[in-house]
C-alpha cells in the first residue's frame, strides 16, 4: 500500500483530480448542489479553498471541508 501522500501525487498524474460536494454551497452566484461531482480547476488555492470547476463550466471557490476525493475511474 502506498503512502497516502504517494497516492496522492499519483492521482494528479493520472488526470484532474475529482471531488464530490458534501452539502449545498449557495453563494450570490448559484448553488453548488450536494452529491455533484467537481474537478479542480487549477493550484491558485487559500488553506482553506479549492478552486474547483463543476459540469456546466462555472468555477468555484470551495472551502475543502465540504468535498470528498472521488476516483478518477
């Protein structure tokens, strides 16, 4: 088994990273709905966001307590 840093660094390889929203994240924009499925959109990141892209294109600013790393199969 690799290390979970290891594991990490490897799933970035193989593509953009996948994540799945926890709960609704409404903001004067929209609403980032629960159970969708996000990928991060680039590195420009605070230590508590993620820049993440959703289906329709629209990018978000996501605090990452919220998100769930999903496989990228």
């Amino acid at each position: 088994m690799l290390p979970r840093q290891v594991r990490k660094v490897i799933n970035i390889w193989n593509g953009v990273m996948k994540y799945k929203v926890l709960k609704d994240y409404p903001t004067t924009d929209g609403v980032l709905y629960e159970k969708e499925i996000v990928k991060v959109w680039d590195a420009k990141t605070t230590d508590g966001n993620l820049r993440v892209k959703d289906n329709m294109g629209r990018i978000w600013n996501i605090p990452k307590n919220i998100l769930k790393e999903v496989s990228n199969g």
